[in-house]
C-alpha cells in the first residue's frame, strides 16, 4: 500500500551567543492512501480547502520503498534536510 502522511511544519529561528540557531516542530495532520484519485496534487488542494490556515502551503516531499518506523528514522532526516534547504534558500 502507497500511503501520504501529511504534516504541518512551524520553523523558529533564535540566537544563541551571536549564532542564528533552526529547529523545525512538526505536527501530524492526516494520511492518505495514494492511488488515482488521491494524487499529491489533490492532496494539497484539499488541505487548501479544509484548512483556511493553509492558503498555499509550500509542500515538501519524501519517497522511499523502504519499510521501517517513520516518526523514529524518517521523519527526523526529513526534519533535519528541510531545515537545512530552507536555511541555504534565506
């Protein structure tokens, strides 16, 4: 089974001893079983649609044909590589 986890992410900036420091909280919002309907572009326009605090969420995406816990291995590469897109891309 293909399936889409969908999380919201906040991303704070705060110094520390005159060094710009990132951490990124994620927060679980829904699954998705993926097939011809429920593409990531359907996805997304629902979470437009259903959440009015998400006008035009910016969407990142992770794909692996491996199995194995996502909140213990993925989820905090996936946080870390984010973080550092977004710190190269300010």
């Amino acid at each position: 089974m293909r399936s889409t986890l969908v999380y919201q992410c906040s991303l704070s900036i705060f110094e520390k001893h005159d060094e710009k420091r990132r951490s990124i909280k994620t927060e679980f919002l829904a699954g998705w079983e993926r097939n011809f309907v429920n593409t990531y572009e359907s996805i997304k326009s629902e979470l437009i649609w259903n959440r009015t605090v998400l006008p035009n969420p910016a969407v990142y995406g992770i794909e692996t044909e491996l199995r194995f816990p996502i909140e213990e291995t993925l989820l905090p590469i996936a946080k870390r590589r984010l973080v550092k897109y977004l710190a190269a891309a300010a």
